[in-house]
C-alpha cells in the first residue's frame, strides 16, 4: 500500500500482489471454513481476504468513512467473541482492541474535517487486518460455532455490510457502464448521499448507522431461531 502511495502501481499488479499475500496468509491457517469442500474453502479463503482488503480500500472516499466503519466492525467482531466464553481467544482480543484504539487514534484526526489521511497504506492495511480477523486461524471467526450455513455466511457479512454492499454496487454500477472497477469516481454511495442533498459529515454519520444496526443484527441473529433472523 505504501509502495502504492508512492509510485502509484498498476490495479492488475497490486491485484497479483495481493492474491499472493492472501494465499500465503491462508498458508499459515487463517481461513474460512464455510462449506465442507476443503478446496472450496481455500478459495473463498483467497477471495475473502482480497475482496475484504480492497473493500476498505474503496470506501476511503470521504474523510472518516473507512476508518469509522473499520473501527465499528471491529468493535462488533470484539464482543462477539468477548460474549463466546472461549478463553483460547485473548491474544486475539488483546490484538483487536490494540487495533480498535490505533484506529480510534487516527479517527480523531481524519473525521471530517480531516487534517491526516490514510492513503492505500492505511486503507489496505485496515481491510487486511479485518479480512484476517473474521478467519479460523485468528481465534475470531465469527459465525464458527454456528449450526447453519445461513449464520455462518450472514454474520461476518453483516458485521462488514457497508463496505461489502459498497464495493459490489460501485463494482456493477461501472461494470454495466463499461468503465474499469478500479478507475476511482463520485460513484460510491456515500457520494451519492451527497448529491442528493446531505452534507458529508451527515453522509457519514449515517453510514456509521447503518453499520451500526447491521452489527447489532449480526449479533442477534447468532441467538435467534432461524425464522426470526430470516425476517431481520
């Protein structure tokens, strides 16, 4: 990212760089294990940490957004696993409150109106650590001990909603105007928030909402019947 920031590299090349970071990554055990083929897994594995990554790194549009939003679904991945009861997690507790105050830190001084700013260092770094953070192998893979797939998919989901949900309707809207997913634009959603009357600051706030009550669901459905969390 910081490599980026510099010298500006080609989309095609970071996107190589980063499969081969994510895959060795998955190497080391960090992986979702979401269906019963294991090839199935290392793939999705590989798609999740890139995807994730890069999802931080399109929401840095608006000055606190992707710090804003990485520091809430961390908050939500937190005490998730904080409410578990499994004791074998603290280090990776101990980590993402680590995380949550360095980003707490920075939020202070890139909120609207910022005075510092993340670049792709800072963007990428955040989507890698989340990205890694919701697998196996860091004690904090949320949905793990869940009995149904649609738990096991819907709550990391949910916790990442806004950047998932920006990063496919930013990725369609181009590919259905035939411009390239990595071009940067005034095509995102808080964007548009914007163009269609708030002010930034309010655009993000409410996008900090959204996150917030998608976390908050994200937490319910894991002690809810099936039934009601469908209806949520």
């Amino acid at each position: 990212g910081l490599f980026d920031d510099l010298f500006d590299i080609n989309p095609q090349h970071k996107l190589v760089g980063q499969i081969i970071v994510a895959s060795l990554l998955v190497i080391f055990g960090f992986q979702v294990h979401w269906f019963p083929s294991e090839t199935a897994n290392l793939l999705i594995s590989i798609f999740w940490i890139v995807g994730i990554t890069n999802a931080f790194n399109l929401l840095d549009n608006m000055d606190g957004l992707s710090a804003g939003i990485a520091f809430i679904a961390g908050l939500f991945l937190f005490l998730s696993q904080l409410f578990s009861g499994v004791e074998s997690i603290v280090p990776a507790l101990l980590f993402t409150s680590i995380f949550l105050g360095s980003l707490l830190g920075f939020l202070i001084y890139n909120f609207y109106p910022a005075s510092i700013f993340m670049g792709d260092s800072g963007s990428l770094l955040i989507g890698f650590l989340i990205a890694g953070l919701t697998t196996e192998a860091s004690g904090l893979m949320i949905g793990r001990h869940s009995s149904h797939l649609v738990f096991v998919l819907a709550i990391p989901i949910l916790i990442l909603f806004i950047p998932i949900l920006d990063t496919a309707f930013v990725s369609l809207m181009r590919k259905l105007s035939g411009l390239p997913i990595s071009q940067g634009g005034q095509d995102h959603s808080s964007h548009r928030m914007v163009s269609i009357g708030f002010s930034e600051k309010k655009a993000v706030l409410i996008l900090y909402g959204f996150a917030g009550v998608s976390g908050i669901l994200a937490m319910a459905i894991s002690r809810l019947p099936l039934g009601i969390s469908l209806v949520l």
